[in-house]
C-alpha cells in the first residue's frame, strides 16, 4: 500500500510541474521563439525521473525524456519506433505477438483521455529485458483537464513492488498449506468476534464442507449457549492483550455437540490488536476416556477401601505409592504420611524377634529384583507406635503389556489374633521375657505362695547383683534396704498385702552390690485369688539417683538465685553509699595535703572504700548483676598477657605450663573481669598446694554436641572456647564441692579469703553466657573449666585498657540524673569543679521534662536503676527521640535489671560504673563528649 502510494505522489508531483511550465508559455504577451520553447520543454522532461513522453490531440510523440529513451533501447525496442514524430497509437495498434493484447489496451486507453471521455488511464505490465524481469504502471493523463491539448504518458517502475506481492502471495499458499495439514483446527477471530479464516481441520471440527460457510460469521453463534459467557469473556480477555486456555462446547453445523479446549493469542497489526489466532482441538473422546478412567480409578479405590486386608504398591526402589485403608489401620501410619518412603524401612526392618532384616533378604525386594510372586507366612511388621504386628502377606510384581516390571502389589493381614489362640501362653511368656530384658528396670517376679522369686538382667545392670543368692524376696530385698528405710518399707509392703489394693509403691535407698546406695521407686502389682489372698506380685525398682540429684542441683540454683537477687540490690545501694564515700575521701586526702596526720586517716578512708567497691564488686559478679564491657578478646592472647602477673602470684615453689595459642579462642567478655577471674584461680589453685606442684593453664577450642552435654553444670550444644586451670592440690570434698560457688564459703583459714573468689568466677562466666564445670577428688587435684561461647567475627581485644590517669574537664552543659540525694550532691560538686554547667534531676521522670522543656544540654549523665517508672534505659531512649545529637553516659551501683536480658550496655552508651573517683568521671565524661 505505501509503494502505491508513493507512485501516485510522484505522478501527481510530475504533472504539475508539466502544467506549471505549459501555463508560464501560454500567458498572455508571452512571446518566445519555438525553439526556446522546445529547448524549455526538454528540459523540464530531462529532468523528470519518470519515463515520460508528450503526446499531441493525435497521439504523436511531441517530446520524451532522457528517462524514456534508456527506457526503450533498456528493452530493446527495434529502431526508433518510440521516438518523437512517431505516432504512438498507431504502433499500439499495429502490436503483435506476446503483448498485443496490452497494446490494444493502451491505445484504447489513450483515445479515450484525448477524447475526454476518461479523466485517466492507467495499466500494469510486464516489459523483460533479455536479462531482467521488470514491470511497470503506465499512466496516461490529459494536459488540460477540460479541453485536451494532449496528453502525458508516463512509465512508472514497480519491479519492486510486483516482487514483494509475489513473495506474500507464495508465503500465503504456503502457510495455507500447512495451515491446511495441520491436524488441529487454526482460526483467525476478529477482535469483533468474526471468524476472519480458518484451516481444514476447522472446517471439519465445525461440520461444514467449505471454509467459505464460516468465514465471516460470528463465532458465538457456534458455542452452546451453557458457555456462551464464558467464552465471551475469554474472547474480551485476549484482544485485551492477555493469552489464556479455554475449554467449552460447540454446536456443529449438524447439530453435535463438541467439547473443544483452545489456546489464544492476541494478533498484532500495526501496533494494535487486531484479531486473535486460536488452536482449537476437540477434546471430546479425551473427557470421556478420562470420565471412564475416573470412573474405573473410584471402583478401584471402592475395591480397595472395602477389602479386609492391607494393600499396599511399592515402585522398583520399593518406595510406598498408595495404601489402602485396612493397611492404614492396621499399621498407623495414613496414606499421605508414607507415600514416597521406603516400606521396608518403615515397617519391615526387624524380624519378629528383634533381630535386624537386611532388605536384601527382604521377599518384597527380593520380588522387585526377579518378578517373581512370594506368599509370606511368618513374618511380622511394625506399627507406627514401634509395635511388631504378625502378619502373612503375597507380594505380587506389577508387570505391562510387554512384560516390564515396574513394581509390586503387597497384600498383607494381621494374624495376631491367630497366633494368641495357638500359642497365647507362649507367646505371652516370651514377650514379658523380651520386655523384661529390654527395659531399664529391675523387674521382679515374686511367687507369693512359693517364696519364689526371678529377676531380670536389671539387677545385675542397675544394682550389680548376679543373682539373690538363692534368698527369698524378703530376705534378699530387706538386706539391701538402707537400715534407716528397712522398718518403713517392710510393714507399708505387709499392710499393702493384707489391703486388697492392687498397686503399691515406695521410694527408698536400696544397696547396690559396692556399697553404695541408689534411691529407688519400686512399684508393684498384685494378682490375688478369688478369695481376695495375693498369690503373686509383679514389680520393678527404678533408680532415680541421678533424677534426684538433678532436683538438688536444681534447688541450690534456686537458692543461688534468691541470693544474688538479693546481693545485687544490697550492693547497689552500697556502691551509691561507697561512691559518696570515696569521692569525699579523696576530696579530704586532697585538702589535708600540707597536715600529714589527718591526711593518713583520709587514706584510711579512701583505702577501706576501695576494698568496699571489690568487696561489691565481685558480689555484683556472682549475682551476675555488675555492668560488663564484654568486647571481642582473644583468650589465648589474654591468657599469655598475664602469664608474667601469675607467676608472681604463685610464686617459686609451683611450675606453671600455660598451653594455649596467642591467636586463637575469639569470645565475647569483659576482659578486666576475666582477668580478675583467672587470677583468683590461679591463686585458689596456689593455697591448694602449700608444697609446691604443678600449674597447667590451657586454652582450647571445644564443639559440644548432645552425647557431651552434662545436664549438672547447664551446658548446652554449640562451639566454645575454654579456659581450664588444672592443679595438682589437696583437692576439694564431694560432699562440699557444690558449695563453693555460694558467696562468702570458704575452707580456707580464717582471714586468709573472703569467700567471693569462685562465687564471682560463676557469676561473670553465666553472665557472658557461659557455664563453669569444676571437678575435683581429695589428693588428685582441682580442674576448673570455664566455656564461653566462641565469638566468630574478628576480635579488637585482647586484653584491658589502662585508664588516662591525667584529669580534664570542660565548659559543656551536663544534665545529671540521679535518685540518690548524696551521690547528686557529690557528682554535682565535682562536675562543677571540673568546669562544667549542670543542671539536676532527682530522677527519671524529672529528668524528662527538663529534656521536654527550652534548655540545651551537651550530655545526660543518668543512673540505671530509679522508681517512678522512668529508670536510665527508659531516659535514654526518649533521650535519643527528642534530642537525637544528645550524648549519653550511663552511671550505675552495678544493678542490671533496667538494661537488656543480656546483661550488657546498650549499643553506643558508655557506662561510669559506681563507686567512681574523680579522675575515672573526668575521663568518661571527656570519651563521652568527644
């Protein structure tokens, strides 16, 4: 369409430029010589592109172009039978041969627009050269519209245009072609809902003979009006732009009505969509062979679920694909929990008596291996819940038409109640002897009328004792009653006897074979005669030894806790009272400077709260209540740090051997405590051997997994690094050894310990999330193992930081919040005398209207814990929302409650622990500012 377009555009642009030159020559007064005029004229032809000649009223050729003389000798036309003076008509009119009938044509043509009985001629043909196929749109025009005066003809080349029209025309037989072959109905639907074109399997899906008595028909008027909705609705959907399937019915045009499905696709023209292409394939014999199918699959399934027995289908990998319910109930297991596993593992993976099945031997496997069928008599599966379910089963192999094997049917039925009335005595007997052997219990069989009595192997397991001995049960049995118990359980059995109960149970101590006594629950039951007397009693002792020692332990954790609850209070009230103390001792030692005496007694002061904050210090420890700056630290590194410090502190008489590599065990820790903790250990150790001996400090890197978990020392799965001190001492008593972490125990002499060292180590080591494990024998020696959790990203420390001893204070304005009137009044005068503007608040909720209110503050100094509501982490956070630029240093006694479960200072906020002297409030408050 643009190629035609274009060729009548430029005819069009021709023509009047041939008129504009006529109009110039025939103005009126226009004199200008013939041959200018002809001069003019070819000219104006020349320079056209078009193959042009002028023709006069009688067909004379007046004028050509270049254009149209290359045109002719191109063609090879014979003289000059197309040159100027030679009448055009008459040699259209005297043409012969291949084109003659063209030829005619054109002169008719002609005659008709120098007559003015046609306002335009025009005619496509073929003029081949000897080597090249063209064509070309001839147009004949007249020069005056309303009076000729003759006419132009003109030779328009279309090759181009001929030979894409023939490529199209091709393309589309061969697509119709195909489209023709193709087994399933194609059809274009116009955006309108109007069959634009369909191929022959439509035209036979649809009933009709020929494409013509559907095209251009609408589509809705073959569907069955029960999916006449639908349909439109997906129509809508895919001219809107989205693709889709569809199934619905049609109505052909003999009345049959088919079930199709159809895959649409929206068709594109010019940007637009214009219509959608459709493969439609008729469905129909496939929803009935599917009905039947589902028909023949819920008989099957009736079949299934009606039969007694168990059926189960396994694949060649004798996984599980279907199972009935008979199987899902007799084995526990529903259908949708087993399909895909393995049957064998499941429910086959044990004989009857315990003894494992290698699936080798397996008939089921063995069937899917050969094809062969098998009928199992004697074999037994397991239950869901662990029982063992005899049964008889036909495994049956699964074979197709050419014989290949692609699994097998078990057909399986419990034959428990079969065997119990053939063998009920027998069988009963034996599984109390499998229980009996099986179980963790001493179980006892006591023939009351008899004195008879049989154990199981748990006497011998649990308590060491081959054999009674060849004693009756009371003989034996009271023999090794604890004494203290012997009386108590004796006459509560004699009474339980002669009661007419059935149960009876006791808790006792019962020797074992080394002396030793295990606590036991021992529970019976009696079976008594139709007279009510007990003929037999049926028991078992359990030892709960460790069961009750785990209670133990739980109670003295317990007790631990209440303890350091109440520590951790009491020393933050100290460490406010120590905080005033020590500060105004230092300001005396200072102001007595130049009077010696009452200088000495001010050191006394400021010495005896200096052992009073370590003395709190490590109660604060223990109840794990002290403000830890755990950062990343490698052990190993800390440990050599303060090898040179230990060795000073045992002394000469004990060798040390420190085991640990300086860039390994990365934890997370406050390593002043740490090292505070270490030191006491290691001094612990040292008094443990006054002789002299042997130190071994080690650093390891540990996985626990569930087998090393020990449920006494609260350890827990996953990667630590631990810190063991090992001694060669006097060792520690078992009967005192859970007693050394309660603060102020001690079996030192006194004077010589305050009690805290091991109750501070527990404390910091459950703070950092760790747990301490101390084992110990008199005259073996001590092992003391600290685990803390390993810290995997890359450590900053390794050690502590010493303190900027030099004082430096400043002109910023501080709000201290405290609810503690002394220590206010002590931070206040020392703030104020380093320089500083300070504003107080007697607690946190004053503390937040002052932050509410117009002044500017550069820091808010606020203790942790104070009443009202609003303790320091509460500040702190409405703090940093109202005052985002706002600096924060936290100040505390020691008491954690009011910070994260984790016992650690929240991110970013220093912490001033109390007691504090000037020096140390100077530098926090600079690094705080700063």
């Amino acid at each position: 369409m643009g190629d035609r377009a274009a060729l009548v555009a430029e005819r069009e642009s021709l023509l009047q430029r041939l008129r504009d030159v006529e109009a110039i020559l025939d103005a009126p007064g226009h004199a200008v010589p013939v041959s200018h005029m002809q001069s003019s004229w070819q000219a104006v032809l020349n320079a056209l592109p078009a193959h042009i000649a002028l023709l006069d009223p009688d067909g004379c050729i007046v004028a050509v172009n270049e254009a149209w003389r290359r045109f002719a000798v191109a063609n090879a036309f014979p003289g000059d039978a197309f040159g100027v003076g030679q009448n055009y008509l008459s040699v259209c009119a005297g043409a012969r041969g291949e084109h003659g009938d063209e030829a005619r044509d054109v002169h008719h043509g002609i005659r008709a627009v120098l007559a003015g009985e046609s306002a335009e001629f025009s005619l496509e043909y073929p003029c081949h050269s000897p080597d090249t196929r063209r064509w070309f749109r001839m147009t004949v025009t007249p020069i005056h519209p309303a009076g000729s005066r003759g006419c132009v003809v003109m030779h328009l080349d279309i090759t181009d245009r001929k030979l894409a029209e023939e490529s199209l025309r091709s393309s589309e037989v061969r697509m119709r072609a195909i489209l023709d072959v193709e087994p399933e109905c194609i059809k274009a639907v116009s955006a309108e809902g109007v069959i634009l074109s369909i191929n022959e399997a439509g035209v036979r899906l649809f009933g009709v003979d020929t494409a013509d008595e559907i095209v251009g028909k609408p589509m809705l008027g073959h569907i069955h009006p029960d999916n006449r909705s639908a349909y439109a609705h997906f129509h809508d959907s895919v001219v809107a732009g989205n693709g889709g399937v569809l199934r619905y019915r049609i109505v052909d045009a003999r009345g049959k009505v088919k079930l199709v499905e159809s895959h649409s696709t929206p068709l594109h023209d010019d940007g637009r969509i214009s219509a959608r292409v459709s493969v439609t394939r008729d469905v129909t014999e496939r929803k009935l062979a599917e009905e039947r199918l589902e028909n023949l699959r819920k008989l099957n399934q009736h079949v299934l679920d009606s039969v007694g027995e168990g059926i189960q289908g396994v694949d060649l990998d004798g996984r599980i694909t279907f199972a009935n319910p008979a199987a899902e109930s007799i084995l526990g297991w529903r259908e949708d929990e087993i399909t895909g596993s393995e049957a064998h593992l499941l429910f086959h993976h044990h004989r009857l008596d315990g003894s494992a099945y290698p699936d080798e031997d397996c008939p089921i496997y063995r069937t899917l291996r050969d094809g062969i069928p098998r009928r199992i008599d004697d074999e037994c599966f397991f239950h869901r819940d662990g029982r063992a379910i005899p049964v008889e089963y036909v495994v049956t192999p699964v074979l197709d038409a050419d014989g290949t094997l692609h699994g097998a049917v078990i057909c399986f039925r419990d034959i428990s109640g079969r065997l119990a009335d053939q063998a009920a005595l027998a069988r009963s007997e034996e599984r109390y002897r499998l229980v009996a052997r099986a179980t963790a219990v001493a179980i006892w069989d006591w023939n009351v009328a008899t004195a008879e009595v049989l154990w199981n192997d748990g006497l011998q397991n649990i308590f060491g004792y081959a054999h009674a001995g060849g004693r009756t049960h009371t003989e034996f049995w009271a023999d090794c009653i604890h004494l203290d118990d012997r009386e108590r359980v004796t006459d509560s059995l004699d009474r339980f006897l002669k009661s007419g109960r059935e149960t009876w149970e006791r808790e006792y101590r019962f020797r074992r074979r080394d002396g030793s006594y295990a606590v036991v629950i021992d529970r019976g039951v009696v079976v008594r005669d139709a007279d009510g007397e007990a003929v037999r009693m049926v028991g078992g002792m359990t030892d709960i030894s460790e069961m009750r020692a785990l209670e133990a332990q739980l109670r003295v954790s317990q007790r631990l806790e209440a303890v350091g609850q109440l520590t951790g209070g009491l020393a933050h009230d100290f460490n406010n009272l120590l905080t005033v103390v020590l500060g105004n001792a230092e300001l005396l030692e200072e102001r007595l400077a130049h009077v010696p005496g009452e200088r000495d007694l001010a050191r006394m002061i400021l010495s005896a709260a200096q052992r009073g904050a370590a003395l709190t210090q490590r109660l604060l420890a223990f109840a794990r209540r002290q403000a830890l700056e755990a950062r990343p630290v490698l052990l190993g590194e800390l440990v050599h740090g303060m090898e040179h410090l230990v060795r000073r502190a045992i002394g000469d008489e004990i060798t040390l051997e420190v085991i640990a590599t300086k860039g390994n065990g990365c934890v997370l820790v406050d390593a002043a405590q740490l090292e505070n903790a270490l030191l006491n250990l290691c001094i612990n150790a040292r008094d443990a051997m006054p002789e002299g001996g042997r130190l071994v400090i080690t650093v390891s890197e540990v996985t626990l997994a569930p087998p090393d978990i020990d449920p006494l020392s609260h350890s827990q799965q996953g990667d630590y690094v631990c810190l063991e001190v090992l001694d060669a001492g006097t060792g520690i008593p078992e009967d005192i050894l859970s007693l050394v972490i309660e603060p102020f125990f001690t079996t030192k002499e006194q004077d010589k310990g305050t009690g805290l060292g091991l109750s501070m180590v527990y404390g910091l080591v459950k703070q950092s999330n760790g747990f301490l494990d101390i084992q110990s024998r008199p005259g073996t020696g001590t092992r003391v193992r600290i685990h803390l959790p390993r810290y995997i990203h890359a450590p900053v420390h390794s050690g502590t930081t010493k303190p900027d001893a030099s004082i430096a204070g400043g002109s910023e304005r501080i709000l201290l919040v405290d609810d503690d009137s002394l220590v206010r009044r002590y931070a206040c005068l020392q703030l104020r005398g380093l320089g500083y503007q300070v504003t107080v608040a007697e607690g946190g909720v004053q503390g937040l209207e002052l932050l509410k209110g117009p002044d500017a503050f550069d820091l808010l100094i606020t203790d942790m814990m104070m009443p009202g509501g609003v303790n320091g982490a509460k500040l702190a956070e409405e703090a940093r929302a109202l005052r985002p630029d706002l600096r924060i240093l936290f100040s505390s006694g020691g008491s954690m409650d009011a910070l994260s479960s984790g016992r650690r200072l929240p991110e970013g906020i220093p912490m001033l622990p109390k007691p504090y002297t000037k020096a140390e409030l100077a530098q926090r408050v600079r690094e705080a500012l700063s």
